[in-house]
C-alpha cells in the first residue's frame, strides 16, 4: 500500500520555537547531519519524474511537546506557536517556490503528551490537508459498531483530496473510534470535487470487504480474515458519510456505480405531551379466586378409526395466536408523580427484549423529560422515531414514528424482529392485564428491573405505567377478535397490520365487542399486540 503519511519525529532540537532549527541544519556536513524537515520533504516528494521532484507537499502538521505549547499559550496567549508556523512557511515558499505549482503552503500546531522535550513531530503526504481559513466543510464522517452510537471521525473539505481513515494516527489522516482490525488496513475516501461523488476503498483490498447499506445510509465493512470481537460477533465498522447543509455531492455506492447515498428523511416532532398527570393507585391485595380466567373446554376424545380408515390423512387445524409485534416506548412525563425517572430496555443478541445489562447489543432508553437515547456498549446517543439500527449483521431494528392520535402517550414504537407468540384456543373469552395470566409471558417488561425510580421510591414493574390490572378481554372468532374493555380508564388503540393507525378503541363491551381483523394490531401499555388468525 503506498505511503499517504509521512510521520517522522525530530529529535535533539535546542529551540522547538525555531524555524531554523526545525528546518535545516547549519553547515555543509551533508553526510553527517541529521535529517530535519527540508530533508523530509526532498526525500519524499509528491510527484517526481524519474529521479527528479516535480511536486513538493505544501501542508504540514507540527507536533510540539505538550508542555512547551501550554507554556507559549499562558506566557504569550501562543505568539511563538504563530511565529513558529509563519517562518517555516516563509522557509518552506523560499527552498521549493518552484516545487510548489501554486499551492499555498500552510503550517499547524499542536501539542502532544507523548514527545519528549527537544523532540518535534511531523506529518505531511497525500492524505494530509489543513484547511483554509475560512473553508467550509463538505461532508462529515463518521463510524459506528452497532448502527446506533455514532461517532465522528473528521471533515472533509472541498478541496480535500484524499482521506485515509484507520487505527494509528502516525499513518492515517485521523483515527476511527472503535477500529476493530487492529494494524489491518485503512478506508481511503477520495473527493475529486463538489461535482464528482466521495469515492470510498479499502486498503488493502483483499483483506475487506464493503457493502452499501441502502436502508441505514451507511457503509459496512468487514474483514475478510474472519476475526471476531469479544461477544463471538464477526468484526465490522459502519462508516456513513453525510453531505452538509446546501452541499448536493453524495458518497458514492461504490467506485464502479458511484451511486448517491439517500438524504435522510426530516424526523416528524410529535405534539406536545398533556399537561395532566397520570395516576398511579397503589396495588390492592387479590384474592385468589378474584383472577379467575375462563378456560377453553377441551376438545373430547376423536373416536377411534375404522379399520376402512386407517390409512386416511387429515391437514392440522390452524390456531389462532397472539404475538407481541412491538414494544410502545411511552412519554416518561406523564407518569413523573409515580417517582420513575427512566425506562430502559435492551435487546439481546436474538433482539429479544430483555433487562439493561452486558448482554444487551442495543438498548433504548427513556428519561422523565421524554428525551430518548440509544444504548450500546459504545455509549448512549440521542434518538428520534422513525430511525433504523443494525446491531448485528443481518438483522435491523426499526424503531418507528408515533401516529399523531397517540403521540401524548408515547415516544416511538419499538418493532421487535423476532415477536415472540402464543396459542390462543378458540370459544372462550381471556383477559389481557397485569393481575391476569392469560398472555403474561408476551409481558416482558413485569419487572422492576427496567424501570429506574427516584431515590426512597420502592421498586416496582414498568407494567404499572399505562397498564391496568384488568386492560381489556379479547375472543377469538370467524371473523377476527372480539375486544372489550375492562377497565374504563384503559386506553386501547387498533393498528393495521404495517402499524398503522386505524382508530383509538372508544366503549366496547362483552355484549358490543370491537372487531378487530385478523392480523391487525393493538396497543395497550407498553405492548403492541398482533392478533393472527
């Protein structure tokens, strides 16, 4: 792979603050002399012909000791820093004006913790660029390991060419968070202008592999060498590059296709949360017999088949069921006199939900301001429905706008890949509800382990915001469910089979039911319900 970093480090230098003494050293002892900056820059030229230089580099970054640069700054608000760089660009247009072809040579500073003193830092090549006073920037890129926290990793400008990305900053422009191949390999980004799509490689090229994301906007890159991470998941680094404001340049797909990326879609703001409380009674003692849920009657035994029979076959009958599509992730404000200051709920690597913890690969967590946040062992990062994650490799987690008749109630709906289901026998009539344990294993937030409560406050289940004891009864029929409310200050929503608003359940009784077709969706607490037939 070539060479886009030139890093050396100059040592024995009485005066760090010296043009002179950073730039050449005195005298004709060209054999014995050690190489300073002029040398550096002969020696590797940015285009030659032949043996001779055609093109010099004319961007330099300097690296001070840390001490001496936060001494300049205190003694001298950073004089001798602007000095250093202004003489050895005077240096710099002096020696190579006729290597330079116009370009303006440019020189930064900055301190570093790990020189030593008497020891200086240098960084130029094909893929270091120091921006114009003033320049805008034209895309933002950033990593991620888990599609959920993003972190940013540099600017481009527009007349940045080149761009390498990787896991040392000696030899890459700038260091991606989280690289997790080691010393393997850098991403390239090349920007040919405003005109021309970001053209995205891998260096080397055998040892990954990189595909287009075209519902997450980002790329994905992965080791073809098979290494995995602590968790046993293969090693990848989701790399989304976003155009700035006003800039119509997009990442290309791919170098062949050069494809644009989608422009995100604006997020929609939900209305404002009701001022008015809800309230939490405090749980009254059952009785035992007060719970009791009709079972079906079991079907009686099929008489025993006639010897004519015996080899006949007969099709299963299907079931009904119920599953729990999604998770309804509520506004934590309407619920602040209860004492709960945060909801949070993790997915674990079957992006089943489950308790906050290590084993969570995602997580999504509410906070009494209604503020949401994305969880992940890289850390927490703000969120707003609609969104889409990829925390594993071939699996996405949707989390999906709040339709505008629910939006003082909840956040987001979560949709869950894999929903879990349970049979439901036809014939009888079930109650659905925290004291009733018909359906209770789709109830996967009955714990206290979920929901964060102000000190002194006892714990207690994230059920008891939004769910009553007794929600609401349902029946399976010809024709779809039977539901009826059983508590009058349930509120009870019917979504369409894409999730889909349809209407919000007003009265509903045993003897007037509301019908709800088979396949759609309802929502009571936290828990979005399909019905299938």
């Amino acid at each position: 792979m070539p060479v886009y970093v030139q890093h050396e480090t100059l040592a024995r230098i009485n005066d760090v603050f010296s043009p002179e003494a950073i730039w050449q050293a005195p005298g004709l002892a060209l054999f014995s002399r050690r190489p300073l900056l002029r040398d550096l820059l002969e020696r590797a030229p940015r285009e030659q012909r032949g043996r001779a230089a055609t093109r010099c580099f004319s961007h330099v970054t300097l690296a001070l000791p840390q001490e001496e640069v936060d001494d300049d700054r205190h003694l001298t608000r950073g004089a001798r820093v602007r000095d250093l760089a202004e003489g050895l660009a005077a240096l710099h247009q002096k020696d190579f004006g006729d290597l330079l072809k116009g370009d303006e040579v440019r020189y930064h500073v900055v301190g570093d913790e790990e020189l030593a003193p008497g020891e200086v830092g240098v960084r130029f090549g094909h893929a270091v660029y120091l921006p114009a006073p003033g320049e805008k920037v034209q895309y933002t890129v950033s990593v991620s390991r888990d599609s959920a926290v993003w972190k940013t990793v540099c600017p481009i400008y527009p007349n940045q060419r080149l761009t390498l990305i990787g896991h040392d900053e000696h030899e890459t422009t700038h260091v991606a968070p989280g690289w997790p191949f080691g010393a393997e390999g850098a991403i390239l980004l090349i920007n040919d202008g405003p005109e021309s799509p970001l053209e995205i490689q891998v260096r080397p090229k055998d040892a990954f592999e990189r595909s287009w994301d075209q519902a997450g906007g980002y790329y994905a890159i992965r080791s073809r060498r098979g290494g995995v991470d602590a968790t046993g998941a293969p090693l990848r680094l989701l790399l989304r590059v976003t155009p700035a404001p006003g800039i119509r340049s997009v990442p290309a797909q791919s170098a062949a296709q050069r494809a644009a990326a989608p422009i995100p879609a604006p997020v929609r703001t939900p209305p404002a949360p009701s001022a008015r409380p809800a309230v939490w009674k405090p749980r009254q003692a059952l009785n035992a017999d007060m719970t009791a849920v009709p079972l079906a009657a079991q079907a009686s035994p099929a008489p025993a088949l006639a010897a004519t029979e015996a080899d006949a076959t007969y099709a299963p009958v299907a079931r009904q069921r119920v599953a729990l599509a999604a998770l309804a992730l509520p506004r934590l404000s309407r619920y602040r006199e209860t004492g709960a200051q945060a909801l949070e709920i993790g997915l674990n690597r079957a992006l089943a939900p489950s308790a906050p913890g290590h084993e969570s690969v995602l997580g999504f967590a509410i906070d009494d301001a209604d503020t949401m946040h994305a969880v992940t062992g890289a850390g927490r990062e703000p969120v707003a429905a609609p969104a889409s994650f990829s925390p594993l490799d071939g699996a996405r987690v949707d989390l999906l706008a709040i339709a505008p008749e629910m939006a003082e109630r909840y956040l987001a709906l979560l949709r869950l890949p894999q929903a879990p289901a349970l049979p439901v026998a036809p014939g009888a009539r079930f109650l659905f509800g925290r004291s009733a344990p018909m359906l209770a294993a789709l109830r996967v937030l009955d714990s206290p382990r979920f929901l964060r409560a102000a000190s002194g406050a006892a714990p207690s289940s994230a059920d008891r915001l939004g769910l009553s004891r007794n929600a609401f009864s349902f029946e399976a029929a010809p024709d779809g469910y039977r539901i009826a409310r059983a508590s009058a200050t349930q509120a009870l929503y019917h979504l369409d089979e894409q999730l889909g608003f349809v209407a919000a359940i007003g009265e509903a009784t045993p003897e007037q039911p509301y019908l709800l077709p088979p396949g759609h969706h309802l929502v009571a607490g936290h828990y979005v319900l399909r019905f299938d037939a």
